[in-house]
C-alpha cells in the first residue's frame, strides 16, 4: 500500500558536466524516441548542440573556479581542481596471489590458500592464537 501511495522515482547517474536542459532535452529525444520520426531527428540534433556547449564550458567552468580560488588563496580547493583534471580514478582492486605475483581466481586455488591461511593461525592444539590475529589485524590497513 506504502508503495502505491509513494512511488519510488528512478535516479539518473548525471554527469557534472551536462547542464539540466540538456537533460530535460535527453529525456524529450527518449520520449519522442518511437512516436514521430522527424521530432525525434531534431531532438537528437537539438541534444547534441547542447551536449558541445556543455562539454565546452565544463573546462571554462573549471578554469574560473581555480582563479576563484586563487585569489582567495585556498589551496585545498586548487588542489582538489587541478587534481580532478589531471588524475584519473583507479580502484583498489585486491586479489589473491600466489607466490609468482599470480593472480588465483579458481575456487579450487583460493580454497587451499583459505586452508592454509587457517593453518597459520591454530597452534598443535588446534586453538586460535589471539596474538597472531592482532598482529594481522594491525599490519593490514582499512580503507
């Protein structure tokens, strides 16, 4: 009942760049998609002017918030605009290797390193050595 009465809106993942009449623009050309023809032809023609424009003022944009900055002498903002521009986003991806750097995806493989990595943590007795699993625990870092 709750979800007939509210009714759950999909989020678009946006681009800074695209300005929001470009998206209105998008939106039409999706609507205008499979009923006429021609308004969808200029619609596309219509979206892709907007798209130059944006792309074209997202650097401008850029460029006047680093003067901004700049003259106001905030070097926290400078470095997050430059570093935005001139960085490229990488993941931090983490994978099992074995002792020659590569990398195990088979299940059999990672089943026996879990075995072994067991092994390394359970004296004769078979308990848990508390000690060794504080030292792991410390030696690895969180994100």
């Amino acid at each position: 009942m709750a979800r007939e009465t509210i009714k759950s809106v999909k989020s678009q993942k946006k681009k800074k760049w695209i300005s929001d009449e470009t998206y209105v623009a998008i939106r039409e050309k999706r609507e205008a998609k499979g009923k006429d023809k021609n308004r969808y032809q200029e619609l596309k023609a219509e979206v892709q002017r907007k798209l130059r424009v944006d792309k074209q003022q997202q650097p401008e944009g850029m460029c006047m918030e680093l003067e901004a900055a700049n003259s106001k002498a905030n070097c926290s903002q400078r470095f997050q605009i430059v570093n935005s521009t001139t960085q490229k986003f990488q993941p931090c991806l983490q994978c099992i290797q074995s002792a020659t750097r590569e990398n195990l995806t088979e299940a059999a493989q990672i089943a026996g390193w879990k075995g072994y990595c067991e092994d390394l943590y359970h004296d004769e007795e078979g308990k848990l050595i508390e000690q060794r699993v504080l030292a792991a625990r410390d030696s690895t870092t969180s994100f």
